[in-house]
C-alpha cells in the first residue's frame, strides 16, 4: 500500500508537475532508488518528495511523531553511457541483489524495470552529460 503511493508519487511529480524527466526507479521495503534528469533544484526535490510521501506514509501507518525517511540522500551525475546504462541495471536489478525476485521485471509494479520498451519514455532522445 505505501509503496503503491510512493510510486503513484514518482510518477505524479515526473508526469504532472515535471519536477524530472524519470529515467530508472524502484521503491524497495526500506528505500528507493530514481534515476532522474531534473528540472528543479535536487533539494528542492528530494524535500518535495520525501516530505509528502512522509506525511502520506504516516496517515497510513497511523504514526505521528516519527520520521518516515532517514535524513541522508545520495545523488551522483551521470558522466557517460555506459555508467547511465550501468545505474538503471542497478536500480532495476536492485529487488533481484534483495532476493525478492528472481528477475527483475516480476518488480513491475513497483519498478521501472517492466516498462514496455525497456527504456523510460524520458529515455528518447535524452543523453546523458558526457
């Protein structure tokens, strides 16, 4: 159920309001991972999505007076191909690494890895900073 939300989220923020083109994700039990291009400030973002999906979280846990996510975030620029190609692998392959499937794409539903083209529409036409 929050993880149904948060993915609701990712692609709200990306569709809707174009915070990001979304290239990769996965929502894990205990983290998530997004390879994004973004159109705002990262910390902007990051507070963005990490406050509202909190907020929402906590309502259906019931929880009040605790953090949802942790403090840290971890971001990195994508400098060539290979390493853009390298970063989606290990974001789909993540639930995989976990052991909660055997392949990637049986995570579709909260995973970028069963979009039909195998690549994000985002994807078309964008490269990477080299």
């Amino acid at each position: 159920m929050i993880a149904d939300m948060v993915v609701e989220v990712i692609h709200q923020n990306a569709d809707v309001l174009g915070w990001y083109a979304l290239h990769a994700f996965v929502v894990m039990p205990n983290h998530v991972h997004m390879r994004v291009s973004p159109n705002i400030p990262l910390p902007q973002l990051t507070k963005a999505l990490k406050g509202f999906t909190a907020k929402r979280a906590n309502e259906i846990l019931a929880r009040t007076g605790n953090p949802f996510w942790q403090e840290e975030n971890y971001d990195r620029l994508v400098r060539d191909r290979a390493e853009w190609e390298r970063i989606k692998f290990y974001i789909e392959g993540n639930p995989v690494g976990a052991g909660l499937v055997k392949e990637a794409r049986q995570y579709h539903r909260w995973s970028s890895a069963g979009w039909a083209t195998g690549r994000s529409r985002a994807d078309q036409g964008v490269r990477p900073t080299v």
